[in-house]
C-alpha cells in the first residue's frame, strides 16, 4: 500500500489530481484511515491511475471516463476514435487556410514595397 505522496510519485499524478479524482469517484483509495484520514494506495490503483492518464492522452474528459469507466465497449473507442479524426480534418483545413492567408498577405506586402 502507498501513501499519497508516494502514489503521487509512482503515477505522475500530483497530489491535489489525486484527491480531486477521489472527489469525483474516479480513482477510489484502497483503503482510509478513519482515525487520520490517509489514503492508501494499491497496485490495483496504481493501474486504474495508468488506464486514465491513458484515456486523457487521447482526449476522454474526465465525465467520460467516469461515465464508461465500468463499461469501455468498443463502441466508445469507435465514437472517439471518430472525433479524433474530424479533428484532424478540421486542422488540415485550418493549416491549408492559414497558408492561403500567409501566401496572400505575403502578395501584399511585395505588392506595397513595390509602389512604396
């Protein structure tokens, strides 16, 4: 078992995360000293902790991971897996726009150097 600091450690996660996440119900201590109110950390906690900087990684809020926490079908993945690739193509679309604008504005400023 692991103090919070020590589960801090092990994670990555710092300590107000970690109590925030217990706050939500997302990432429940083991066990709870009701005498001096400290967490205590298994390794099963240690992976839950691994499973849901995953999911951020790729882009799950926190309400979606607490909401299909006990039920990942592979419909969820599908769904964000399909949001992560409109984004994609929306930042494609916003790359090619900004070359567009950089080419114009570049047509500009040769256009005003030459009547200056």
């Amino acid at each position: 078992m692991y103090r919070i600091g020590e589960f801090s450690k092990i994670t990555g996660l710092p300590i107000t995360t970690i109590r925030y996440y217990n706050d939500e119900g997302l990432l429940i201590p083991e066990e709870v000293d009701t005498f001096s109110n400290y967490r205590y950390y298994s390794d099963k906690n240690v992976k839950e902790a691994e499973v849901i900087n995953m999911l951020k990684s790729v882009d799950f809020s926190l309400d979606e991971i607490k909401d299909n926490w006990n039920n990942f079908t592979d419909e969820v993945y599908k769904e964000k897996r399909k949001q992560l690739i409109n984004q994609l193509y929306e930042t494609k679309e916003k790359i090619i726009l900004l070359d567009q604008i950089r080419g114009a504005s570049n047509d500009k400023v040769k256009v005003k150097k030459i009547g200056a």
